[in-house]
C-alpha cells in the first residue's frame, strides 16, 4: 500500500496535483479542505462552526479535522492507497494520523511537499478569488493570514517526518505539466521499490 501526502502551503498547487495522481495511480483522495466545504454546503453543525475558522483563513480545530480522517479510512478498507491533500496541518494531526494507519497496519510512505514562492501563492489564490465562490480567497488580508497559519502550525510538519527520512521537496512552480512530471518520478521511484 503506498500513503502520499502531498504537502504545501495554500495554493501550492495539492489539489490540482492530487486531481492527477489519482487519475493516473488509483489512490483515494482525501482533502481536508473538499470535505470540509462539503460539511459547509450542507450547513451540517460541524461545517457552520468550520466556516467561523475557515472565512477569517485559520485552521479548524484537530479534533473535527482527525475525526473527518478517521471515518474516510473506516470507510475505505479496501483502498489501495491514500493521498493526503490538506492533512496533516499540525504536528497533533501528523502523530493522529500515524496511530490511525499503525492500526491499519500501515503508514506514511512519503511526504512530497511542493516549494513555490510566497509571491506567486498569493498571485494564484487571489486569481481564483475572481472567479470562484470560496470566500477564503476573495481578500489578500485572508489569503495572507492563511500562509501565515501555514508557517506558524503547518511548517513544522516537515521535521516530523523528516525525523523519519520521509519528506521531499519537488519544484512547485512552472506548468502544471511539469511539476506532474516530477511528482510522478517521485512516486513511481516509491513503486520500484515496493516491487
Ligand atoms: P484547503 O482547501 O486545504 O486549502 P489550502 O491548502 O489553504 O489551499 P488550496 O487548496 O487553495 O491550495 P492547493 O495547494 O490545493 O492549491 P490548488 O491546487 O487549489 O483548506 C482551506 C481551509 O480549510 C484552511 O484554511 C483551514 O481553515 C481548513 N482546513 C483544511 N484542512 C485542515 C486541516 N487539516 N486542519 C485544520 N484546518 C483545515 O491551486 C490553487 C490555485 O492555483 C488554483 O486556482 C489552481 O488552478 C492554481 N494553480 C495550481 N497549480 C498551478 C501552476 N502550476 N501554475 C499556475 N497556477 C496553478
């Protein structure tokens, strides 16, 4: 079983990579963020109190994001293997997650984590801002506040798997296409060697 996560700060590009490993390799997607605005959609409790963290772009507490993890690994027994998007967002989440695959019999196999300028993160969230509907991108005080979340909570995510020999840093910024390319080398070095 192979467990990518695809790591970055917001706008570094997890979901639009995401959207084509799974095409091409078959592994469950699981997005925090997706499900998160799913929650919101339907105006469950847990995505209107989301929402209050979501909007101002601060995390949402680890217990309603670990517990949104839990119940999609419950449901997907028969997964051939995951790709996180989104999660871990804090060191609590990444120990969280550990246990939860330990008890599945399995773990992490590498945390691929995408480096792409701060200037061009905001460029690309603040141009969907013009066309989508998520208001966590329609102001650059939002969008800034979330890539200050990122450095405060979500960078030290790295040494946590670091520790472990597990994470790599792939070039985040040129065409989609490209940084594919070099994701797939990654991940296809990661199948050689569960051959
Ligand atoms: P989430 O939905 O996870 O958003 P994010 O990580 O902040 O940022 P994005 O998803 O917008 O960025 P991305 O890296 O996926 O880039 P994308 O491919 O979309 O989280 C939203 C909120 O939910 C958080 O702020 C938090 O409140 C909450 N949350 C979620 N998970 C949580 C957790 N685990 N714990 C606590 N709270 C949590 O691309 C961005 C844009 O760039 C797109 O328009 C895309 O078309 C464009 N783009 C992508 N690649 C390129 C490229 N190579 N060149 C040019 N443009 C590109």
């Amino acid at each position: 079983m192979v467990n990518l996560i695809l790591f970055g700060p917001p706008g570094s590009g997890k979901g639009t990579q995401s959207a084509k490993i799974i095409d091409k390799y078959g592994l469950l997607h699981l997005s925090t963020g997706d499900l998160l605005r799913h929650e919101i959609g339907n105006k469950t409790p847990l995505g209107l109190e989301a929402q209050k963290f979501m909007d101002q772009g601060l995390l949402v507490p680890d217990e309603v994001v670990i517990g949104m993890i839990s119940s999609k690994l419950d449901a997907n027994p028969d997964a051939r293997g995951f790709i996180f998007d989104g999660f871990p967002r804090t060191t609590a989440q990444a120990e969280a997650l550990d246990k939860l695959l330990a008890l599945k019999k399995t773990a992490i196999s590498v945390v691929l984590s995408l480096e792409v300028p701060e200037e061009e993160l905001i460029k690309r969230l603040l141009n969907r801002g013009l066309t989508s509907n998520r208001p966590d991108d329609a102001s650059e005080d939002v969008v800034k506040a979330r890539i200050v979340e990122y450095h405060n909570k979500t960078a030290p995510v790295a040494d946590h798997y670091a520790k472990f020999g597990k994470f790599k840093k792939v070039k985040g910024d040129g065409t989609v296409e490209e940084i594919f390319d070099l994701l797939s080398k990654e991940i296809d070095e990661l199948l050689g060697e569960k051959v």
